[in-house]
C-alpha cells in the first residue's frame, strides 16, 4: 500500500510491536498498512463517521487481513478505546483544537498510552500547550509537505517531570524552531509571513480591545526571541 508522505513519516515513529490506535482514521490507510507490515501487534481504527469505516473495512477484507490484528470502531475520539488499551494514538488530519478537545476529554485514555503521535492541520501550538499542561516530552517534531500544504507531526512521550516549554517552543515547537533542514526553514519563512499578516490585521484593533493588544505583543516577542535565540531573522 502506498502511503501519502505524512502517514509513511508517522509509521517511522510506531515502536515494533506496539498495540495502535488510530483515532479519526478516515480509510484506516495507516492502520492496515502497519497491520500488513507486521510493524504491529494490534491496531484499532476509528472514526466518528460510519462511511469511511465502511470503505474501510472492505479494503481490509480484500488485503485479507487477520480481523483480530484490525478493529474497527465508530465513535467520538478517544471515546471509543479503554485506559492502558494501546501503547500508540495517532491523531491526524484534523484541527489543533480537535485534537486537545479529544485529549481532555478521556484524559485517563492519553495518560495510559506511552506515546501520542499528532499531526494538526492548523493550531499546533495548542497540541504542545496540552503536552506541556499534561506532562508529557516532545520527543521529535518533523515538518512534511503534502499536496502543496505544511503540515507538523508532533510526537509526544509521557515524561517524569515537565519540559519546560516557553511561549516561543510551543508556538513554533521546540525542534522546528531550529530549522535544522531546507523544508523546516521554508516552514519557518511561511509561518512568520503568516503571523506578520496577522499582526497588521490586529494592529487596526488593538487600541480599542486590550486582549488583541495583549497577544499582538506576545506574538511580536515570539518572533523577537527567535531571531536572538537562532540567529538569523530572514525566515
């Protein structure tokens, strides 16, 4: 099976072995790929809507894969598996804030996995503000491009003490942030344009609404401390 860029980078950090959970896993692309492997010993695929699962499922049978390596569950996030029933969550393909709404939700389910491997569509800095609440490690974050768009892959491990993450980690992400290849640093020139837009757009408000005032001033610090803390400021 050919997997798109971001889920063949994700299957790069499941341990062998691993009991997996792939929460709103649309055609369960990821799950039966790694079932097929034998990269894992279980997988559990599921989503919210009962079409894709049903696709699913038919492409299983016809890969003939083993029903009790892939389980198949309709339902809301995290709300479909037990605490300590997987040692993996993979949550992809949607918001920032979908996936914190699904992490606190079952907060028991997060804490008994040791790993979560999350790739938000928009609003990473939420994902990392979760982590840094709820104790866990960034372990790796990698910046792939698929079809023209950007997209993080934050992977989290459960950690004994904090990490102790500042505004400008969890905004950028403590790894990316270092624009260590090509495709980060393009990544990095993006985001900044993007924030530098969002900027003059508050700037029209802010004088009237302190809270706008308050986080273009936080925004424009990230952006400051960045460029002391790496160096260079022509991202």
């Amino acid at each position: 099976m050919m997997l798109s860029n971001r889920l063949q980078t994700i299957t790069g950090y499941v341990p062998a072995g691993s009991r997996l959970a792939d929460i709103a896993c649309d055609h369960a692309q990821l799950a039966r790929a790694l079932v097929q492997a034998g990269a894992v010993d279980l997988a559990i695929a599921a989503d919210l809507r009962s079409e894709p699962l049903r696709r699913a499922r038919r492409a299983a049978a016809e890969e003939a894969i083993q029903p009790g390596r892939l389980v198949f569950r309709q339902g809301d996030g995290l709300e479909v598996l037990d605490p300590g029933e997987c040692d993996v969550i993979v949550i992809a393909g949607v918001g920032g804030k979908l996936i914190e709404q699904m992490l606190k939700a079952r907060p028991e389910v997060a804490q008994a996995a040791g790993r979560l491997i999350l790739s938000p569509q928009r609003s990473p800095w939420l994902v990392r503000q979760w982590a840094q609440d709820q104790g866990y490690a960034i372990y790796d974050e990698q910046v792939v491009m698929e079809d023209g768009y950007f997209y993080e892959i934050i992977v989290l491990d459960k950690a004994p003490e904090p990490q102790g993450l500042s505004q400008l980690d969890i905004r950028l992400g403590p790894i990316i942030a270092q624009g260590r290849d090509s495709l980060s640093r393009t990544y990095l020139a993006w985001r900044r344009a993007a924030d530098k837009r969002a900027l003059a757009k508050m700037a029209l408000a802010a004088e009237e609404h302190p809270a706008i005032r308050e986080k273009m001033i936080s925004l424009q610090a990230i952006w400051k401390e960045w460029e002391k803390r790496y160096g260079y400021s022509d991202a």
